[in-house]
C-alpha cells in the first residue's frame, strides 16, 4: 500500500508540476494534422515516428488519436491507454491525466468516441473542451494529430483548424484518387496553408517524385491550388516489423535509411518552429468556431 501511494503521490506531483509549467510558455504549439484520403497508407506509423523524432530533437510533442473507429496510435507505439477525451467529461480529469506516456517521452491522448461526439456537445462541454485543449498549446511545442482517412466533417474541422496538413499517399492509383478527393474538400473549404505531401511506400525517389508530380499537376489544374513536397518513405520490411513487434523503427532501427528520411522530414518542422510566426487566433479558438458553425 506504500508503495501504491507513494507511486500515486509521484503522478500528481507531475501533473502539478506540468501545469504550473503551462504559465511559463509564451509561444504556442505548431499543430500538424496527419491526413490521408484513404485508410491503409501508413498514417498512424508516421505520425507515431515523427512524433519520437521530433522529441529526440528536444521538443515537447503530444500525439492525439483523432481516428475513430481504428484508433491504433497506442499499439504502433506499445503502449497502452486507459483513458479518452469522453473522460474529459465522464470522470471530470483533466487533459494531463488522460494523458500516456510513450516512447522517448512523447505523450499520447487517445479520442476515443470523445471525437465522434464533440459535433453533438452542448456549450458547456464544448467550452470544457476547449480549455482543456488550449492547455496543450502551452504545455507543448508541438501537437500532432492523427486523422481519420477520408473526409467527414469532424476529420475536415480539424484539419481547417491546423497550422499544417501533412496528407499521406502512396503509389497506388486509389491513394492517389482518394488524396486528391481530401484536397478538394479542403479547397472548398477554403484552406489558406500549403498541404505537404509524404509519398510513402516508394520503391525510390524517382517514383515518388513521379507520384507527387502527379498529384500537384491535377491539384493546379483543376483545384488552382499547389501542394508541397515533405518527403518520401520508402518500402521497407524494416517498417512491418517494427509495427509487429510495436517500437517504432526510429528506435528500432535508428540508422535505416526509413528513419533517417524521417528525420529529415522532422528537422524540416524544427526549423520552421525556430522562426516565429504570429498567429491571428490558436487552434482552439479555431476548433471552437468550426464546432460551433451550423452548416456541418
């Protein structure tokens, strides 16, 4: 029983110390949504290793599971989640203590059915919500949401609300169909930012070139609209056995050509994290206003 209290006592004392961390932040976090047109692209894997990279590089990174029904943030990275955004609401916690921890450090918040429901929330719990969330501006340097595939209207009210939109395709005609469907939707929603494209499981780089080419050239001819080139992953057995075994091959593998170009994608965003860029309203108070509008 000591020691059941004495590992209890550590917990608040950390969730303390976390929040009394918040008041020290001045800057708020980048929020990079992870997306992909279809399901079966490799999203989650990417999200998950980006995350760790990231966080190797010394920044505080929070992952959230926003992708209902397959929600597998937790089994890519081995470890297990006991609590949903629902029990924001359901138990009163607080968004520190639905919090897990994950490799490296890197926390993990899983939506849950908390996601599905937020389009059918009242005010109040909205606003619950909402707090809750803008925490995590302070408390992290970046917040990385991993999307449902395809597009719903909670999938797009996240993305709308994002700083980046990172989509995720691969070489197969129906990635590249389904991934061109996601940035119509986000031009009709009039999404202002650039989306950065990752060509995942390329044999090499020429054809992943050749994919993105693809996917910018129908994006400019029919959407007006260019997208960027993140990087390619290229196809590797070293990526199913790191999802088998669930470590992540950033840490599996660390000097795999898959983790190196992971890197390379994950200093990409520190560098842009370096140079300040003021934001008209934080991603919460976005969130906020696309729940709450009355046409979807």
């Amino acid at each position: 029983m000591a020691d059941q209290a004495e590992k209890l006592r550590k917990i608040m004392d950390k969730i303390t110390q976390e929040k009394q961390d918040i008041s020290t932040k001045t800057s708020k976090a980048k929020i990079i949504s992870v997306t992909s047109g279809k399901g079966g692209v490799g999203k989650t894997n990417f999200t998950i290793n980006l995350a760790i990279s990231l966080k190797q590089l010394g920044y505080e990174v929070v992952v959230v599971d926003a992708d209902i029904g397959l929600a597998n943030v937790d089994i890519i990275a081995g470890t297990i989640t006991k609590h949903t955004i629902s029990d924001l609401f359901t138990e009163n916690k607080s968004i520190f203590e639905i919090m897990t921890e994950g490799p490296k450090g890197i926390k993990i918040i899983s939506g849950g059915s908390g996601i599905k429901e937020l389009s059918s929330f009242n005010e109040d719990n909205l606003n619950r919500f909402i707090v809750e969330i803008e925490k995590l501006e302070y408390y992290s340097d970046f917040i990385i949401i991993d999307t449902g595939a395809g597009i719903n209207n909670n999938v797009m009210k996240f993305l709308m609300a994002s700083d980046e939109v990172v989509l995720v395709i691969t070489p197969d005609p129906t990635s590249l169909t389904d991934g061109y469907a996601l940035l119509k939707a986000l031009t009709m929603y009039n999404y202002k930012n650039k989306v950065k494209i990752v060509v995942n499981m390329s044999e090499n780089k020429k054809e992943a070139d050749e994919v993105f080419n693809k996917l910018n050239t129908v994006s400019n001819k029919f959407l007006q609209t260019s997208v960027d080139f993140l990087g390619f992953i290229n196809s590797s057995s070293i990526v199913s056995n790191a999802v088998r075994n669930q470590r992540p091959f950033v840490l599996s593998n660390p000097n795999s050509s898959v983790s190196k170009k992971i890197n390379i994608i994950a200093l990409k965003f520190a560098n842009q994290e370096e140079v300040e860029i003021k934001k008209d309203k934080s991603f919460s108070q976005k969130l906020k206003e696309l729940f709450l509008r009355k046409d979807g």
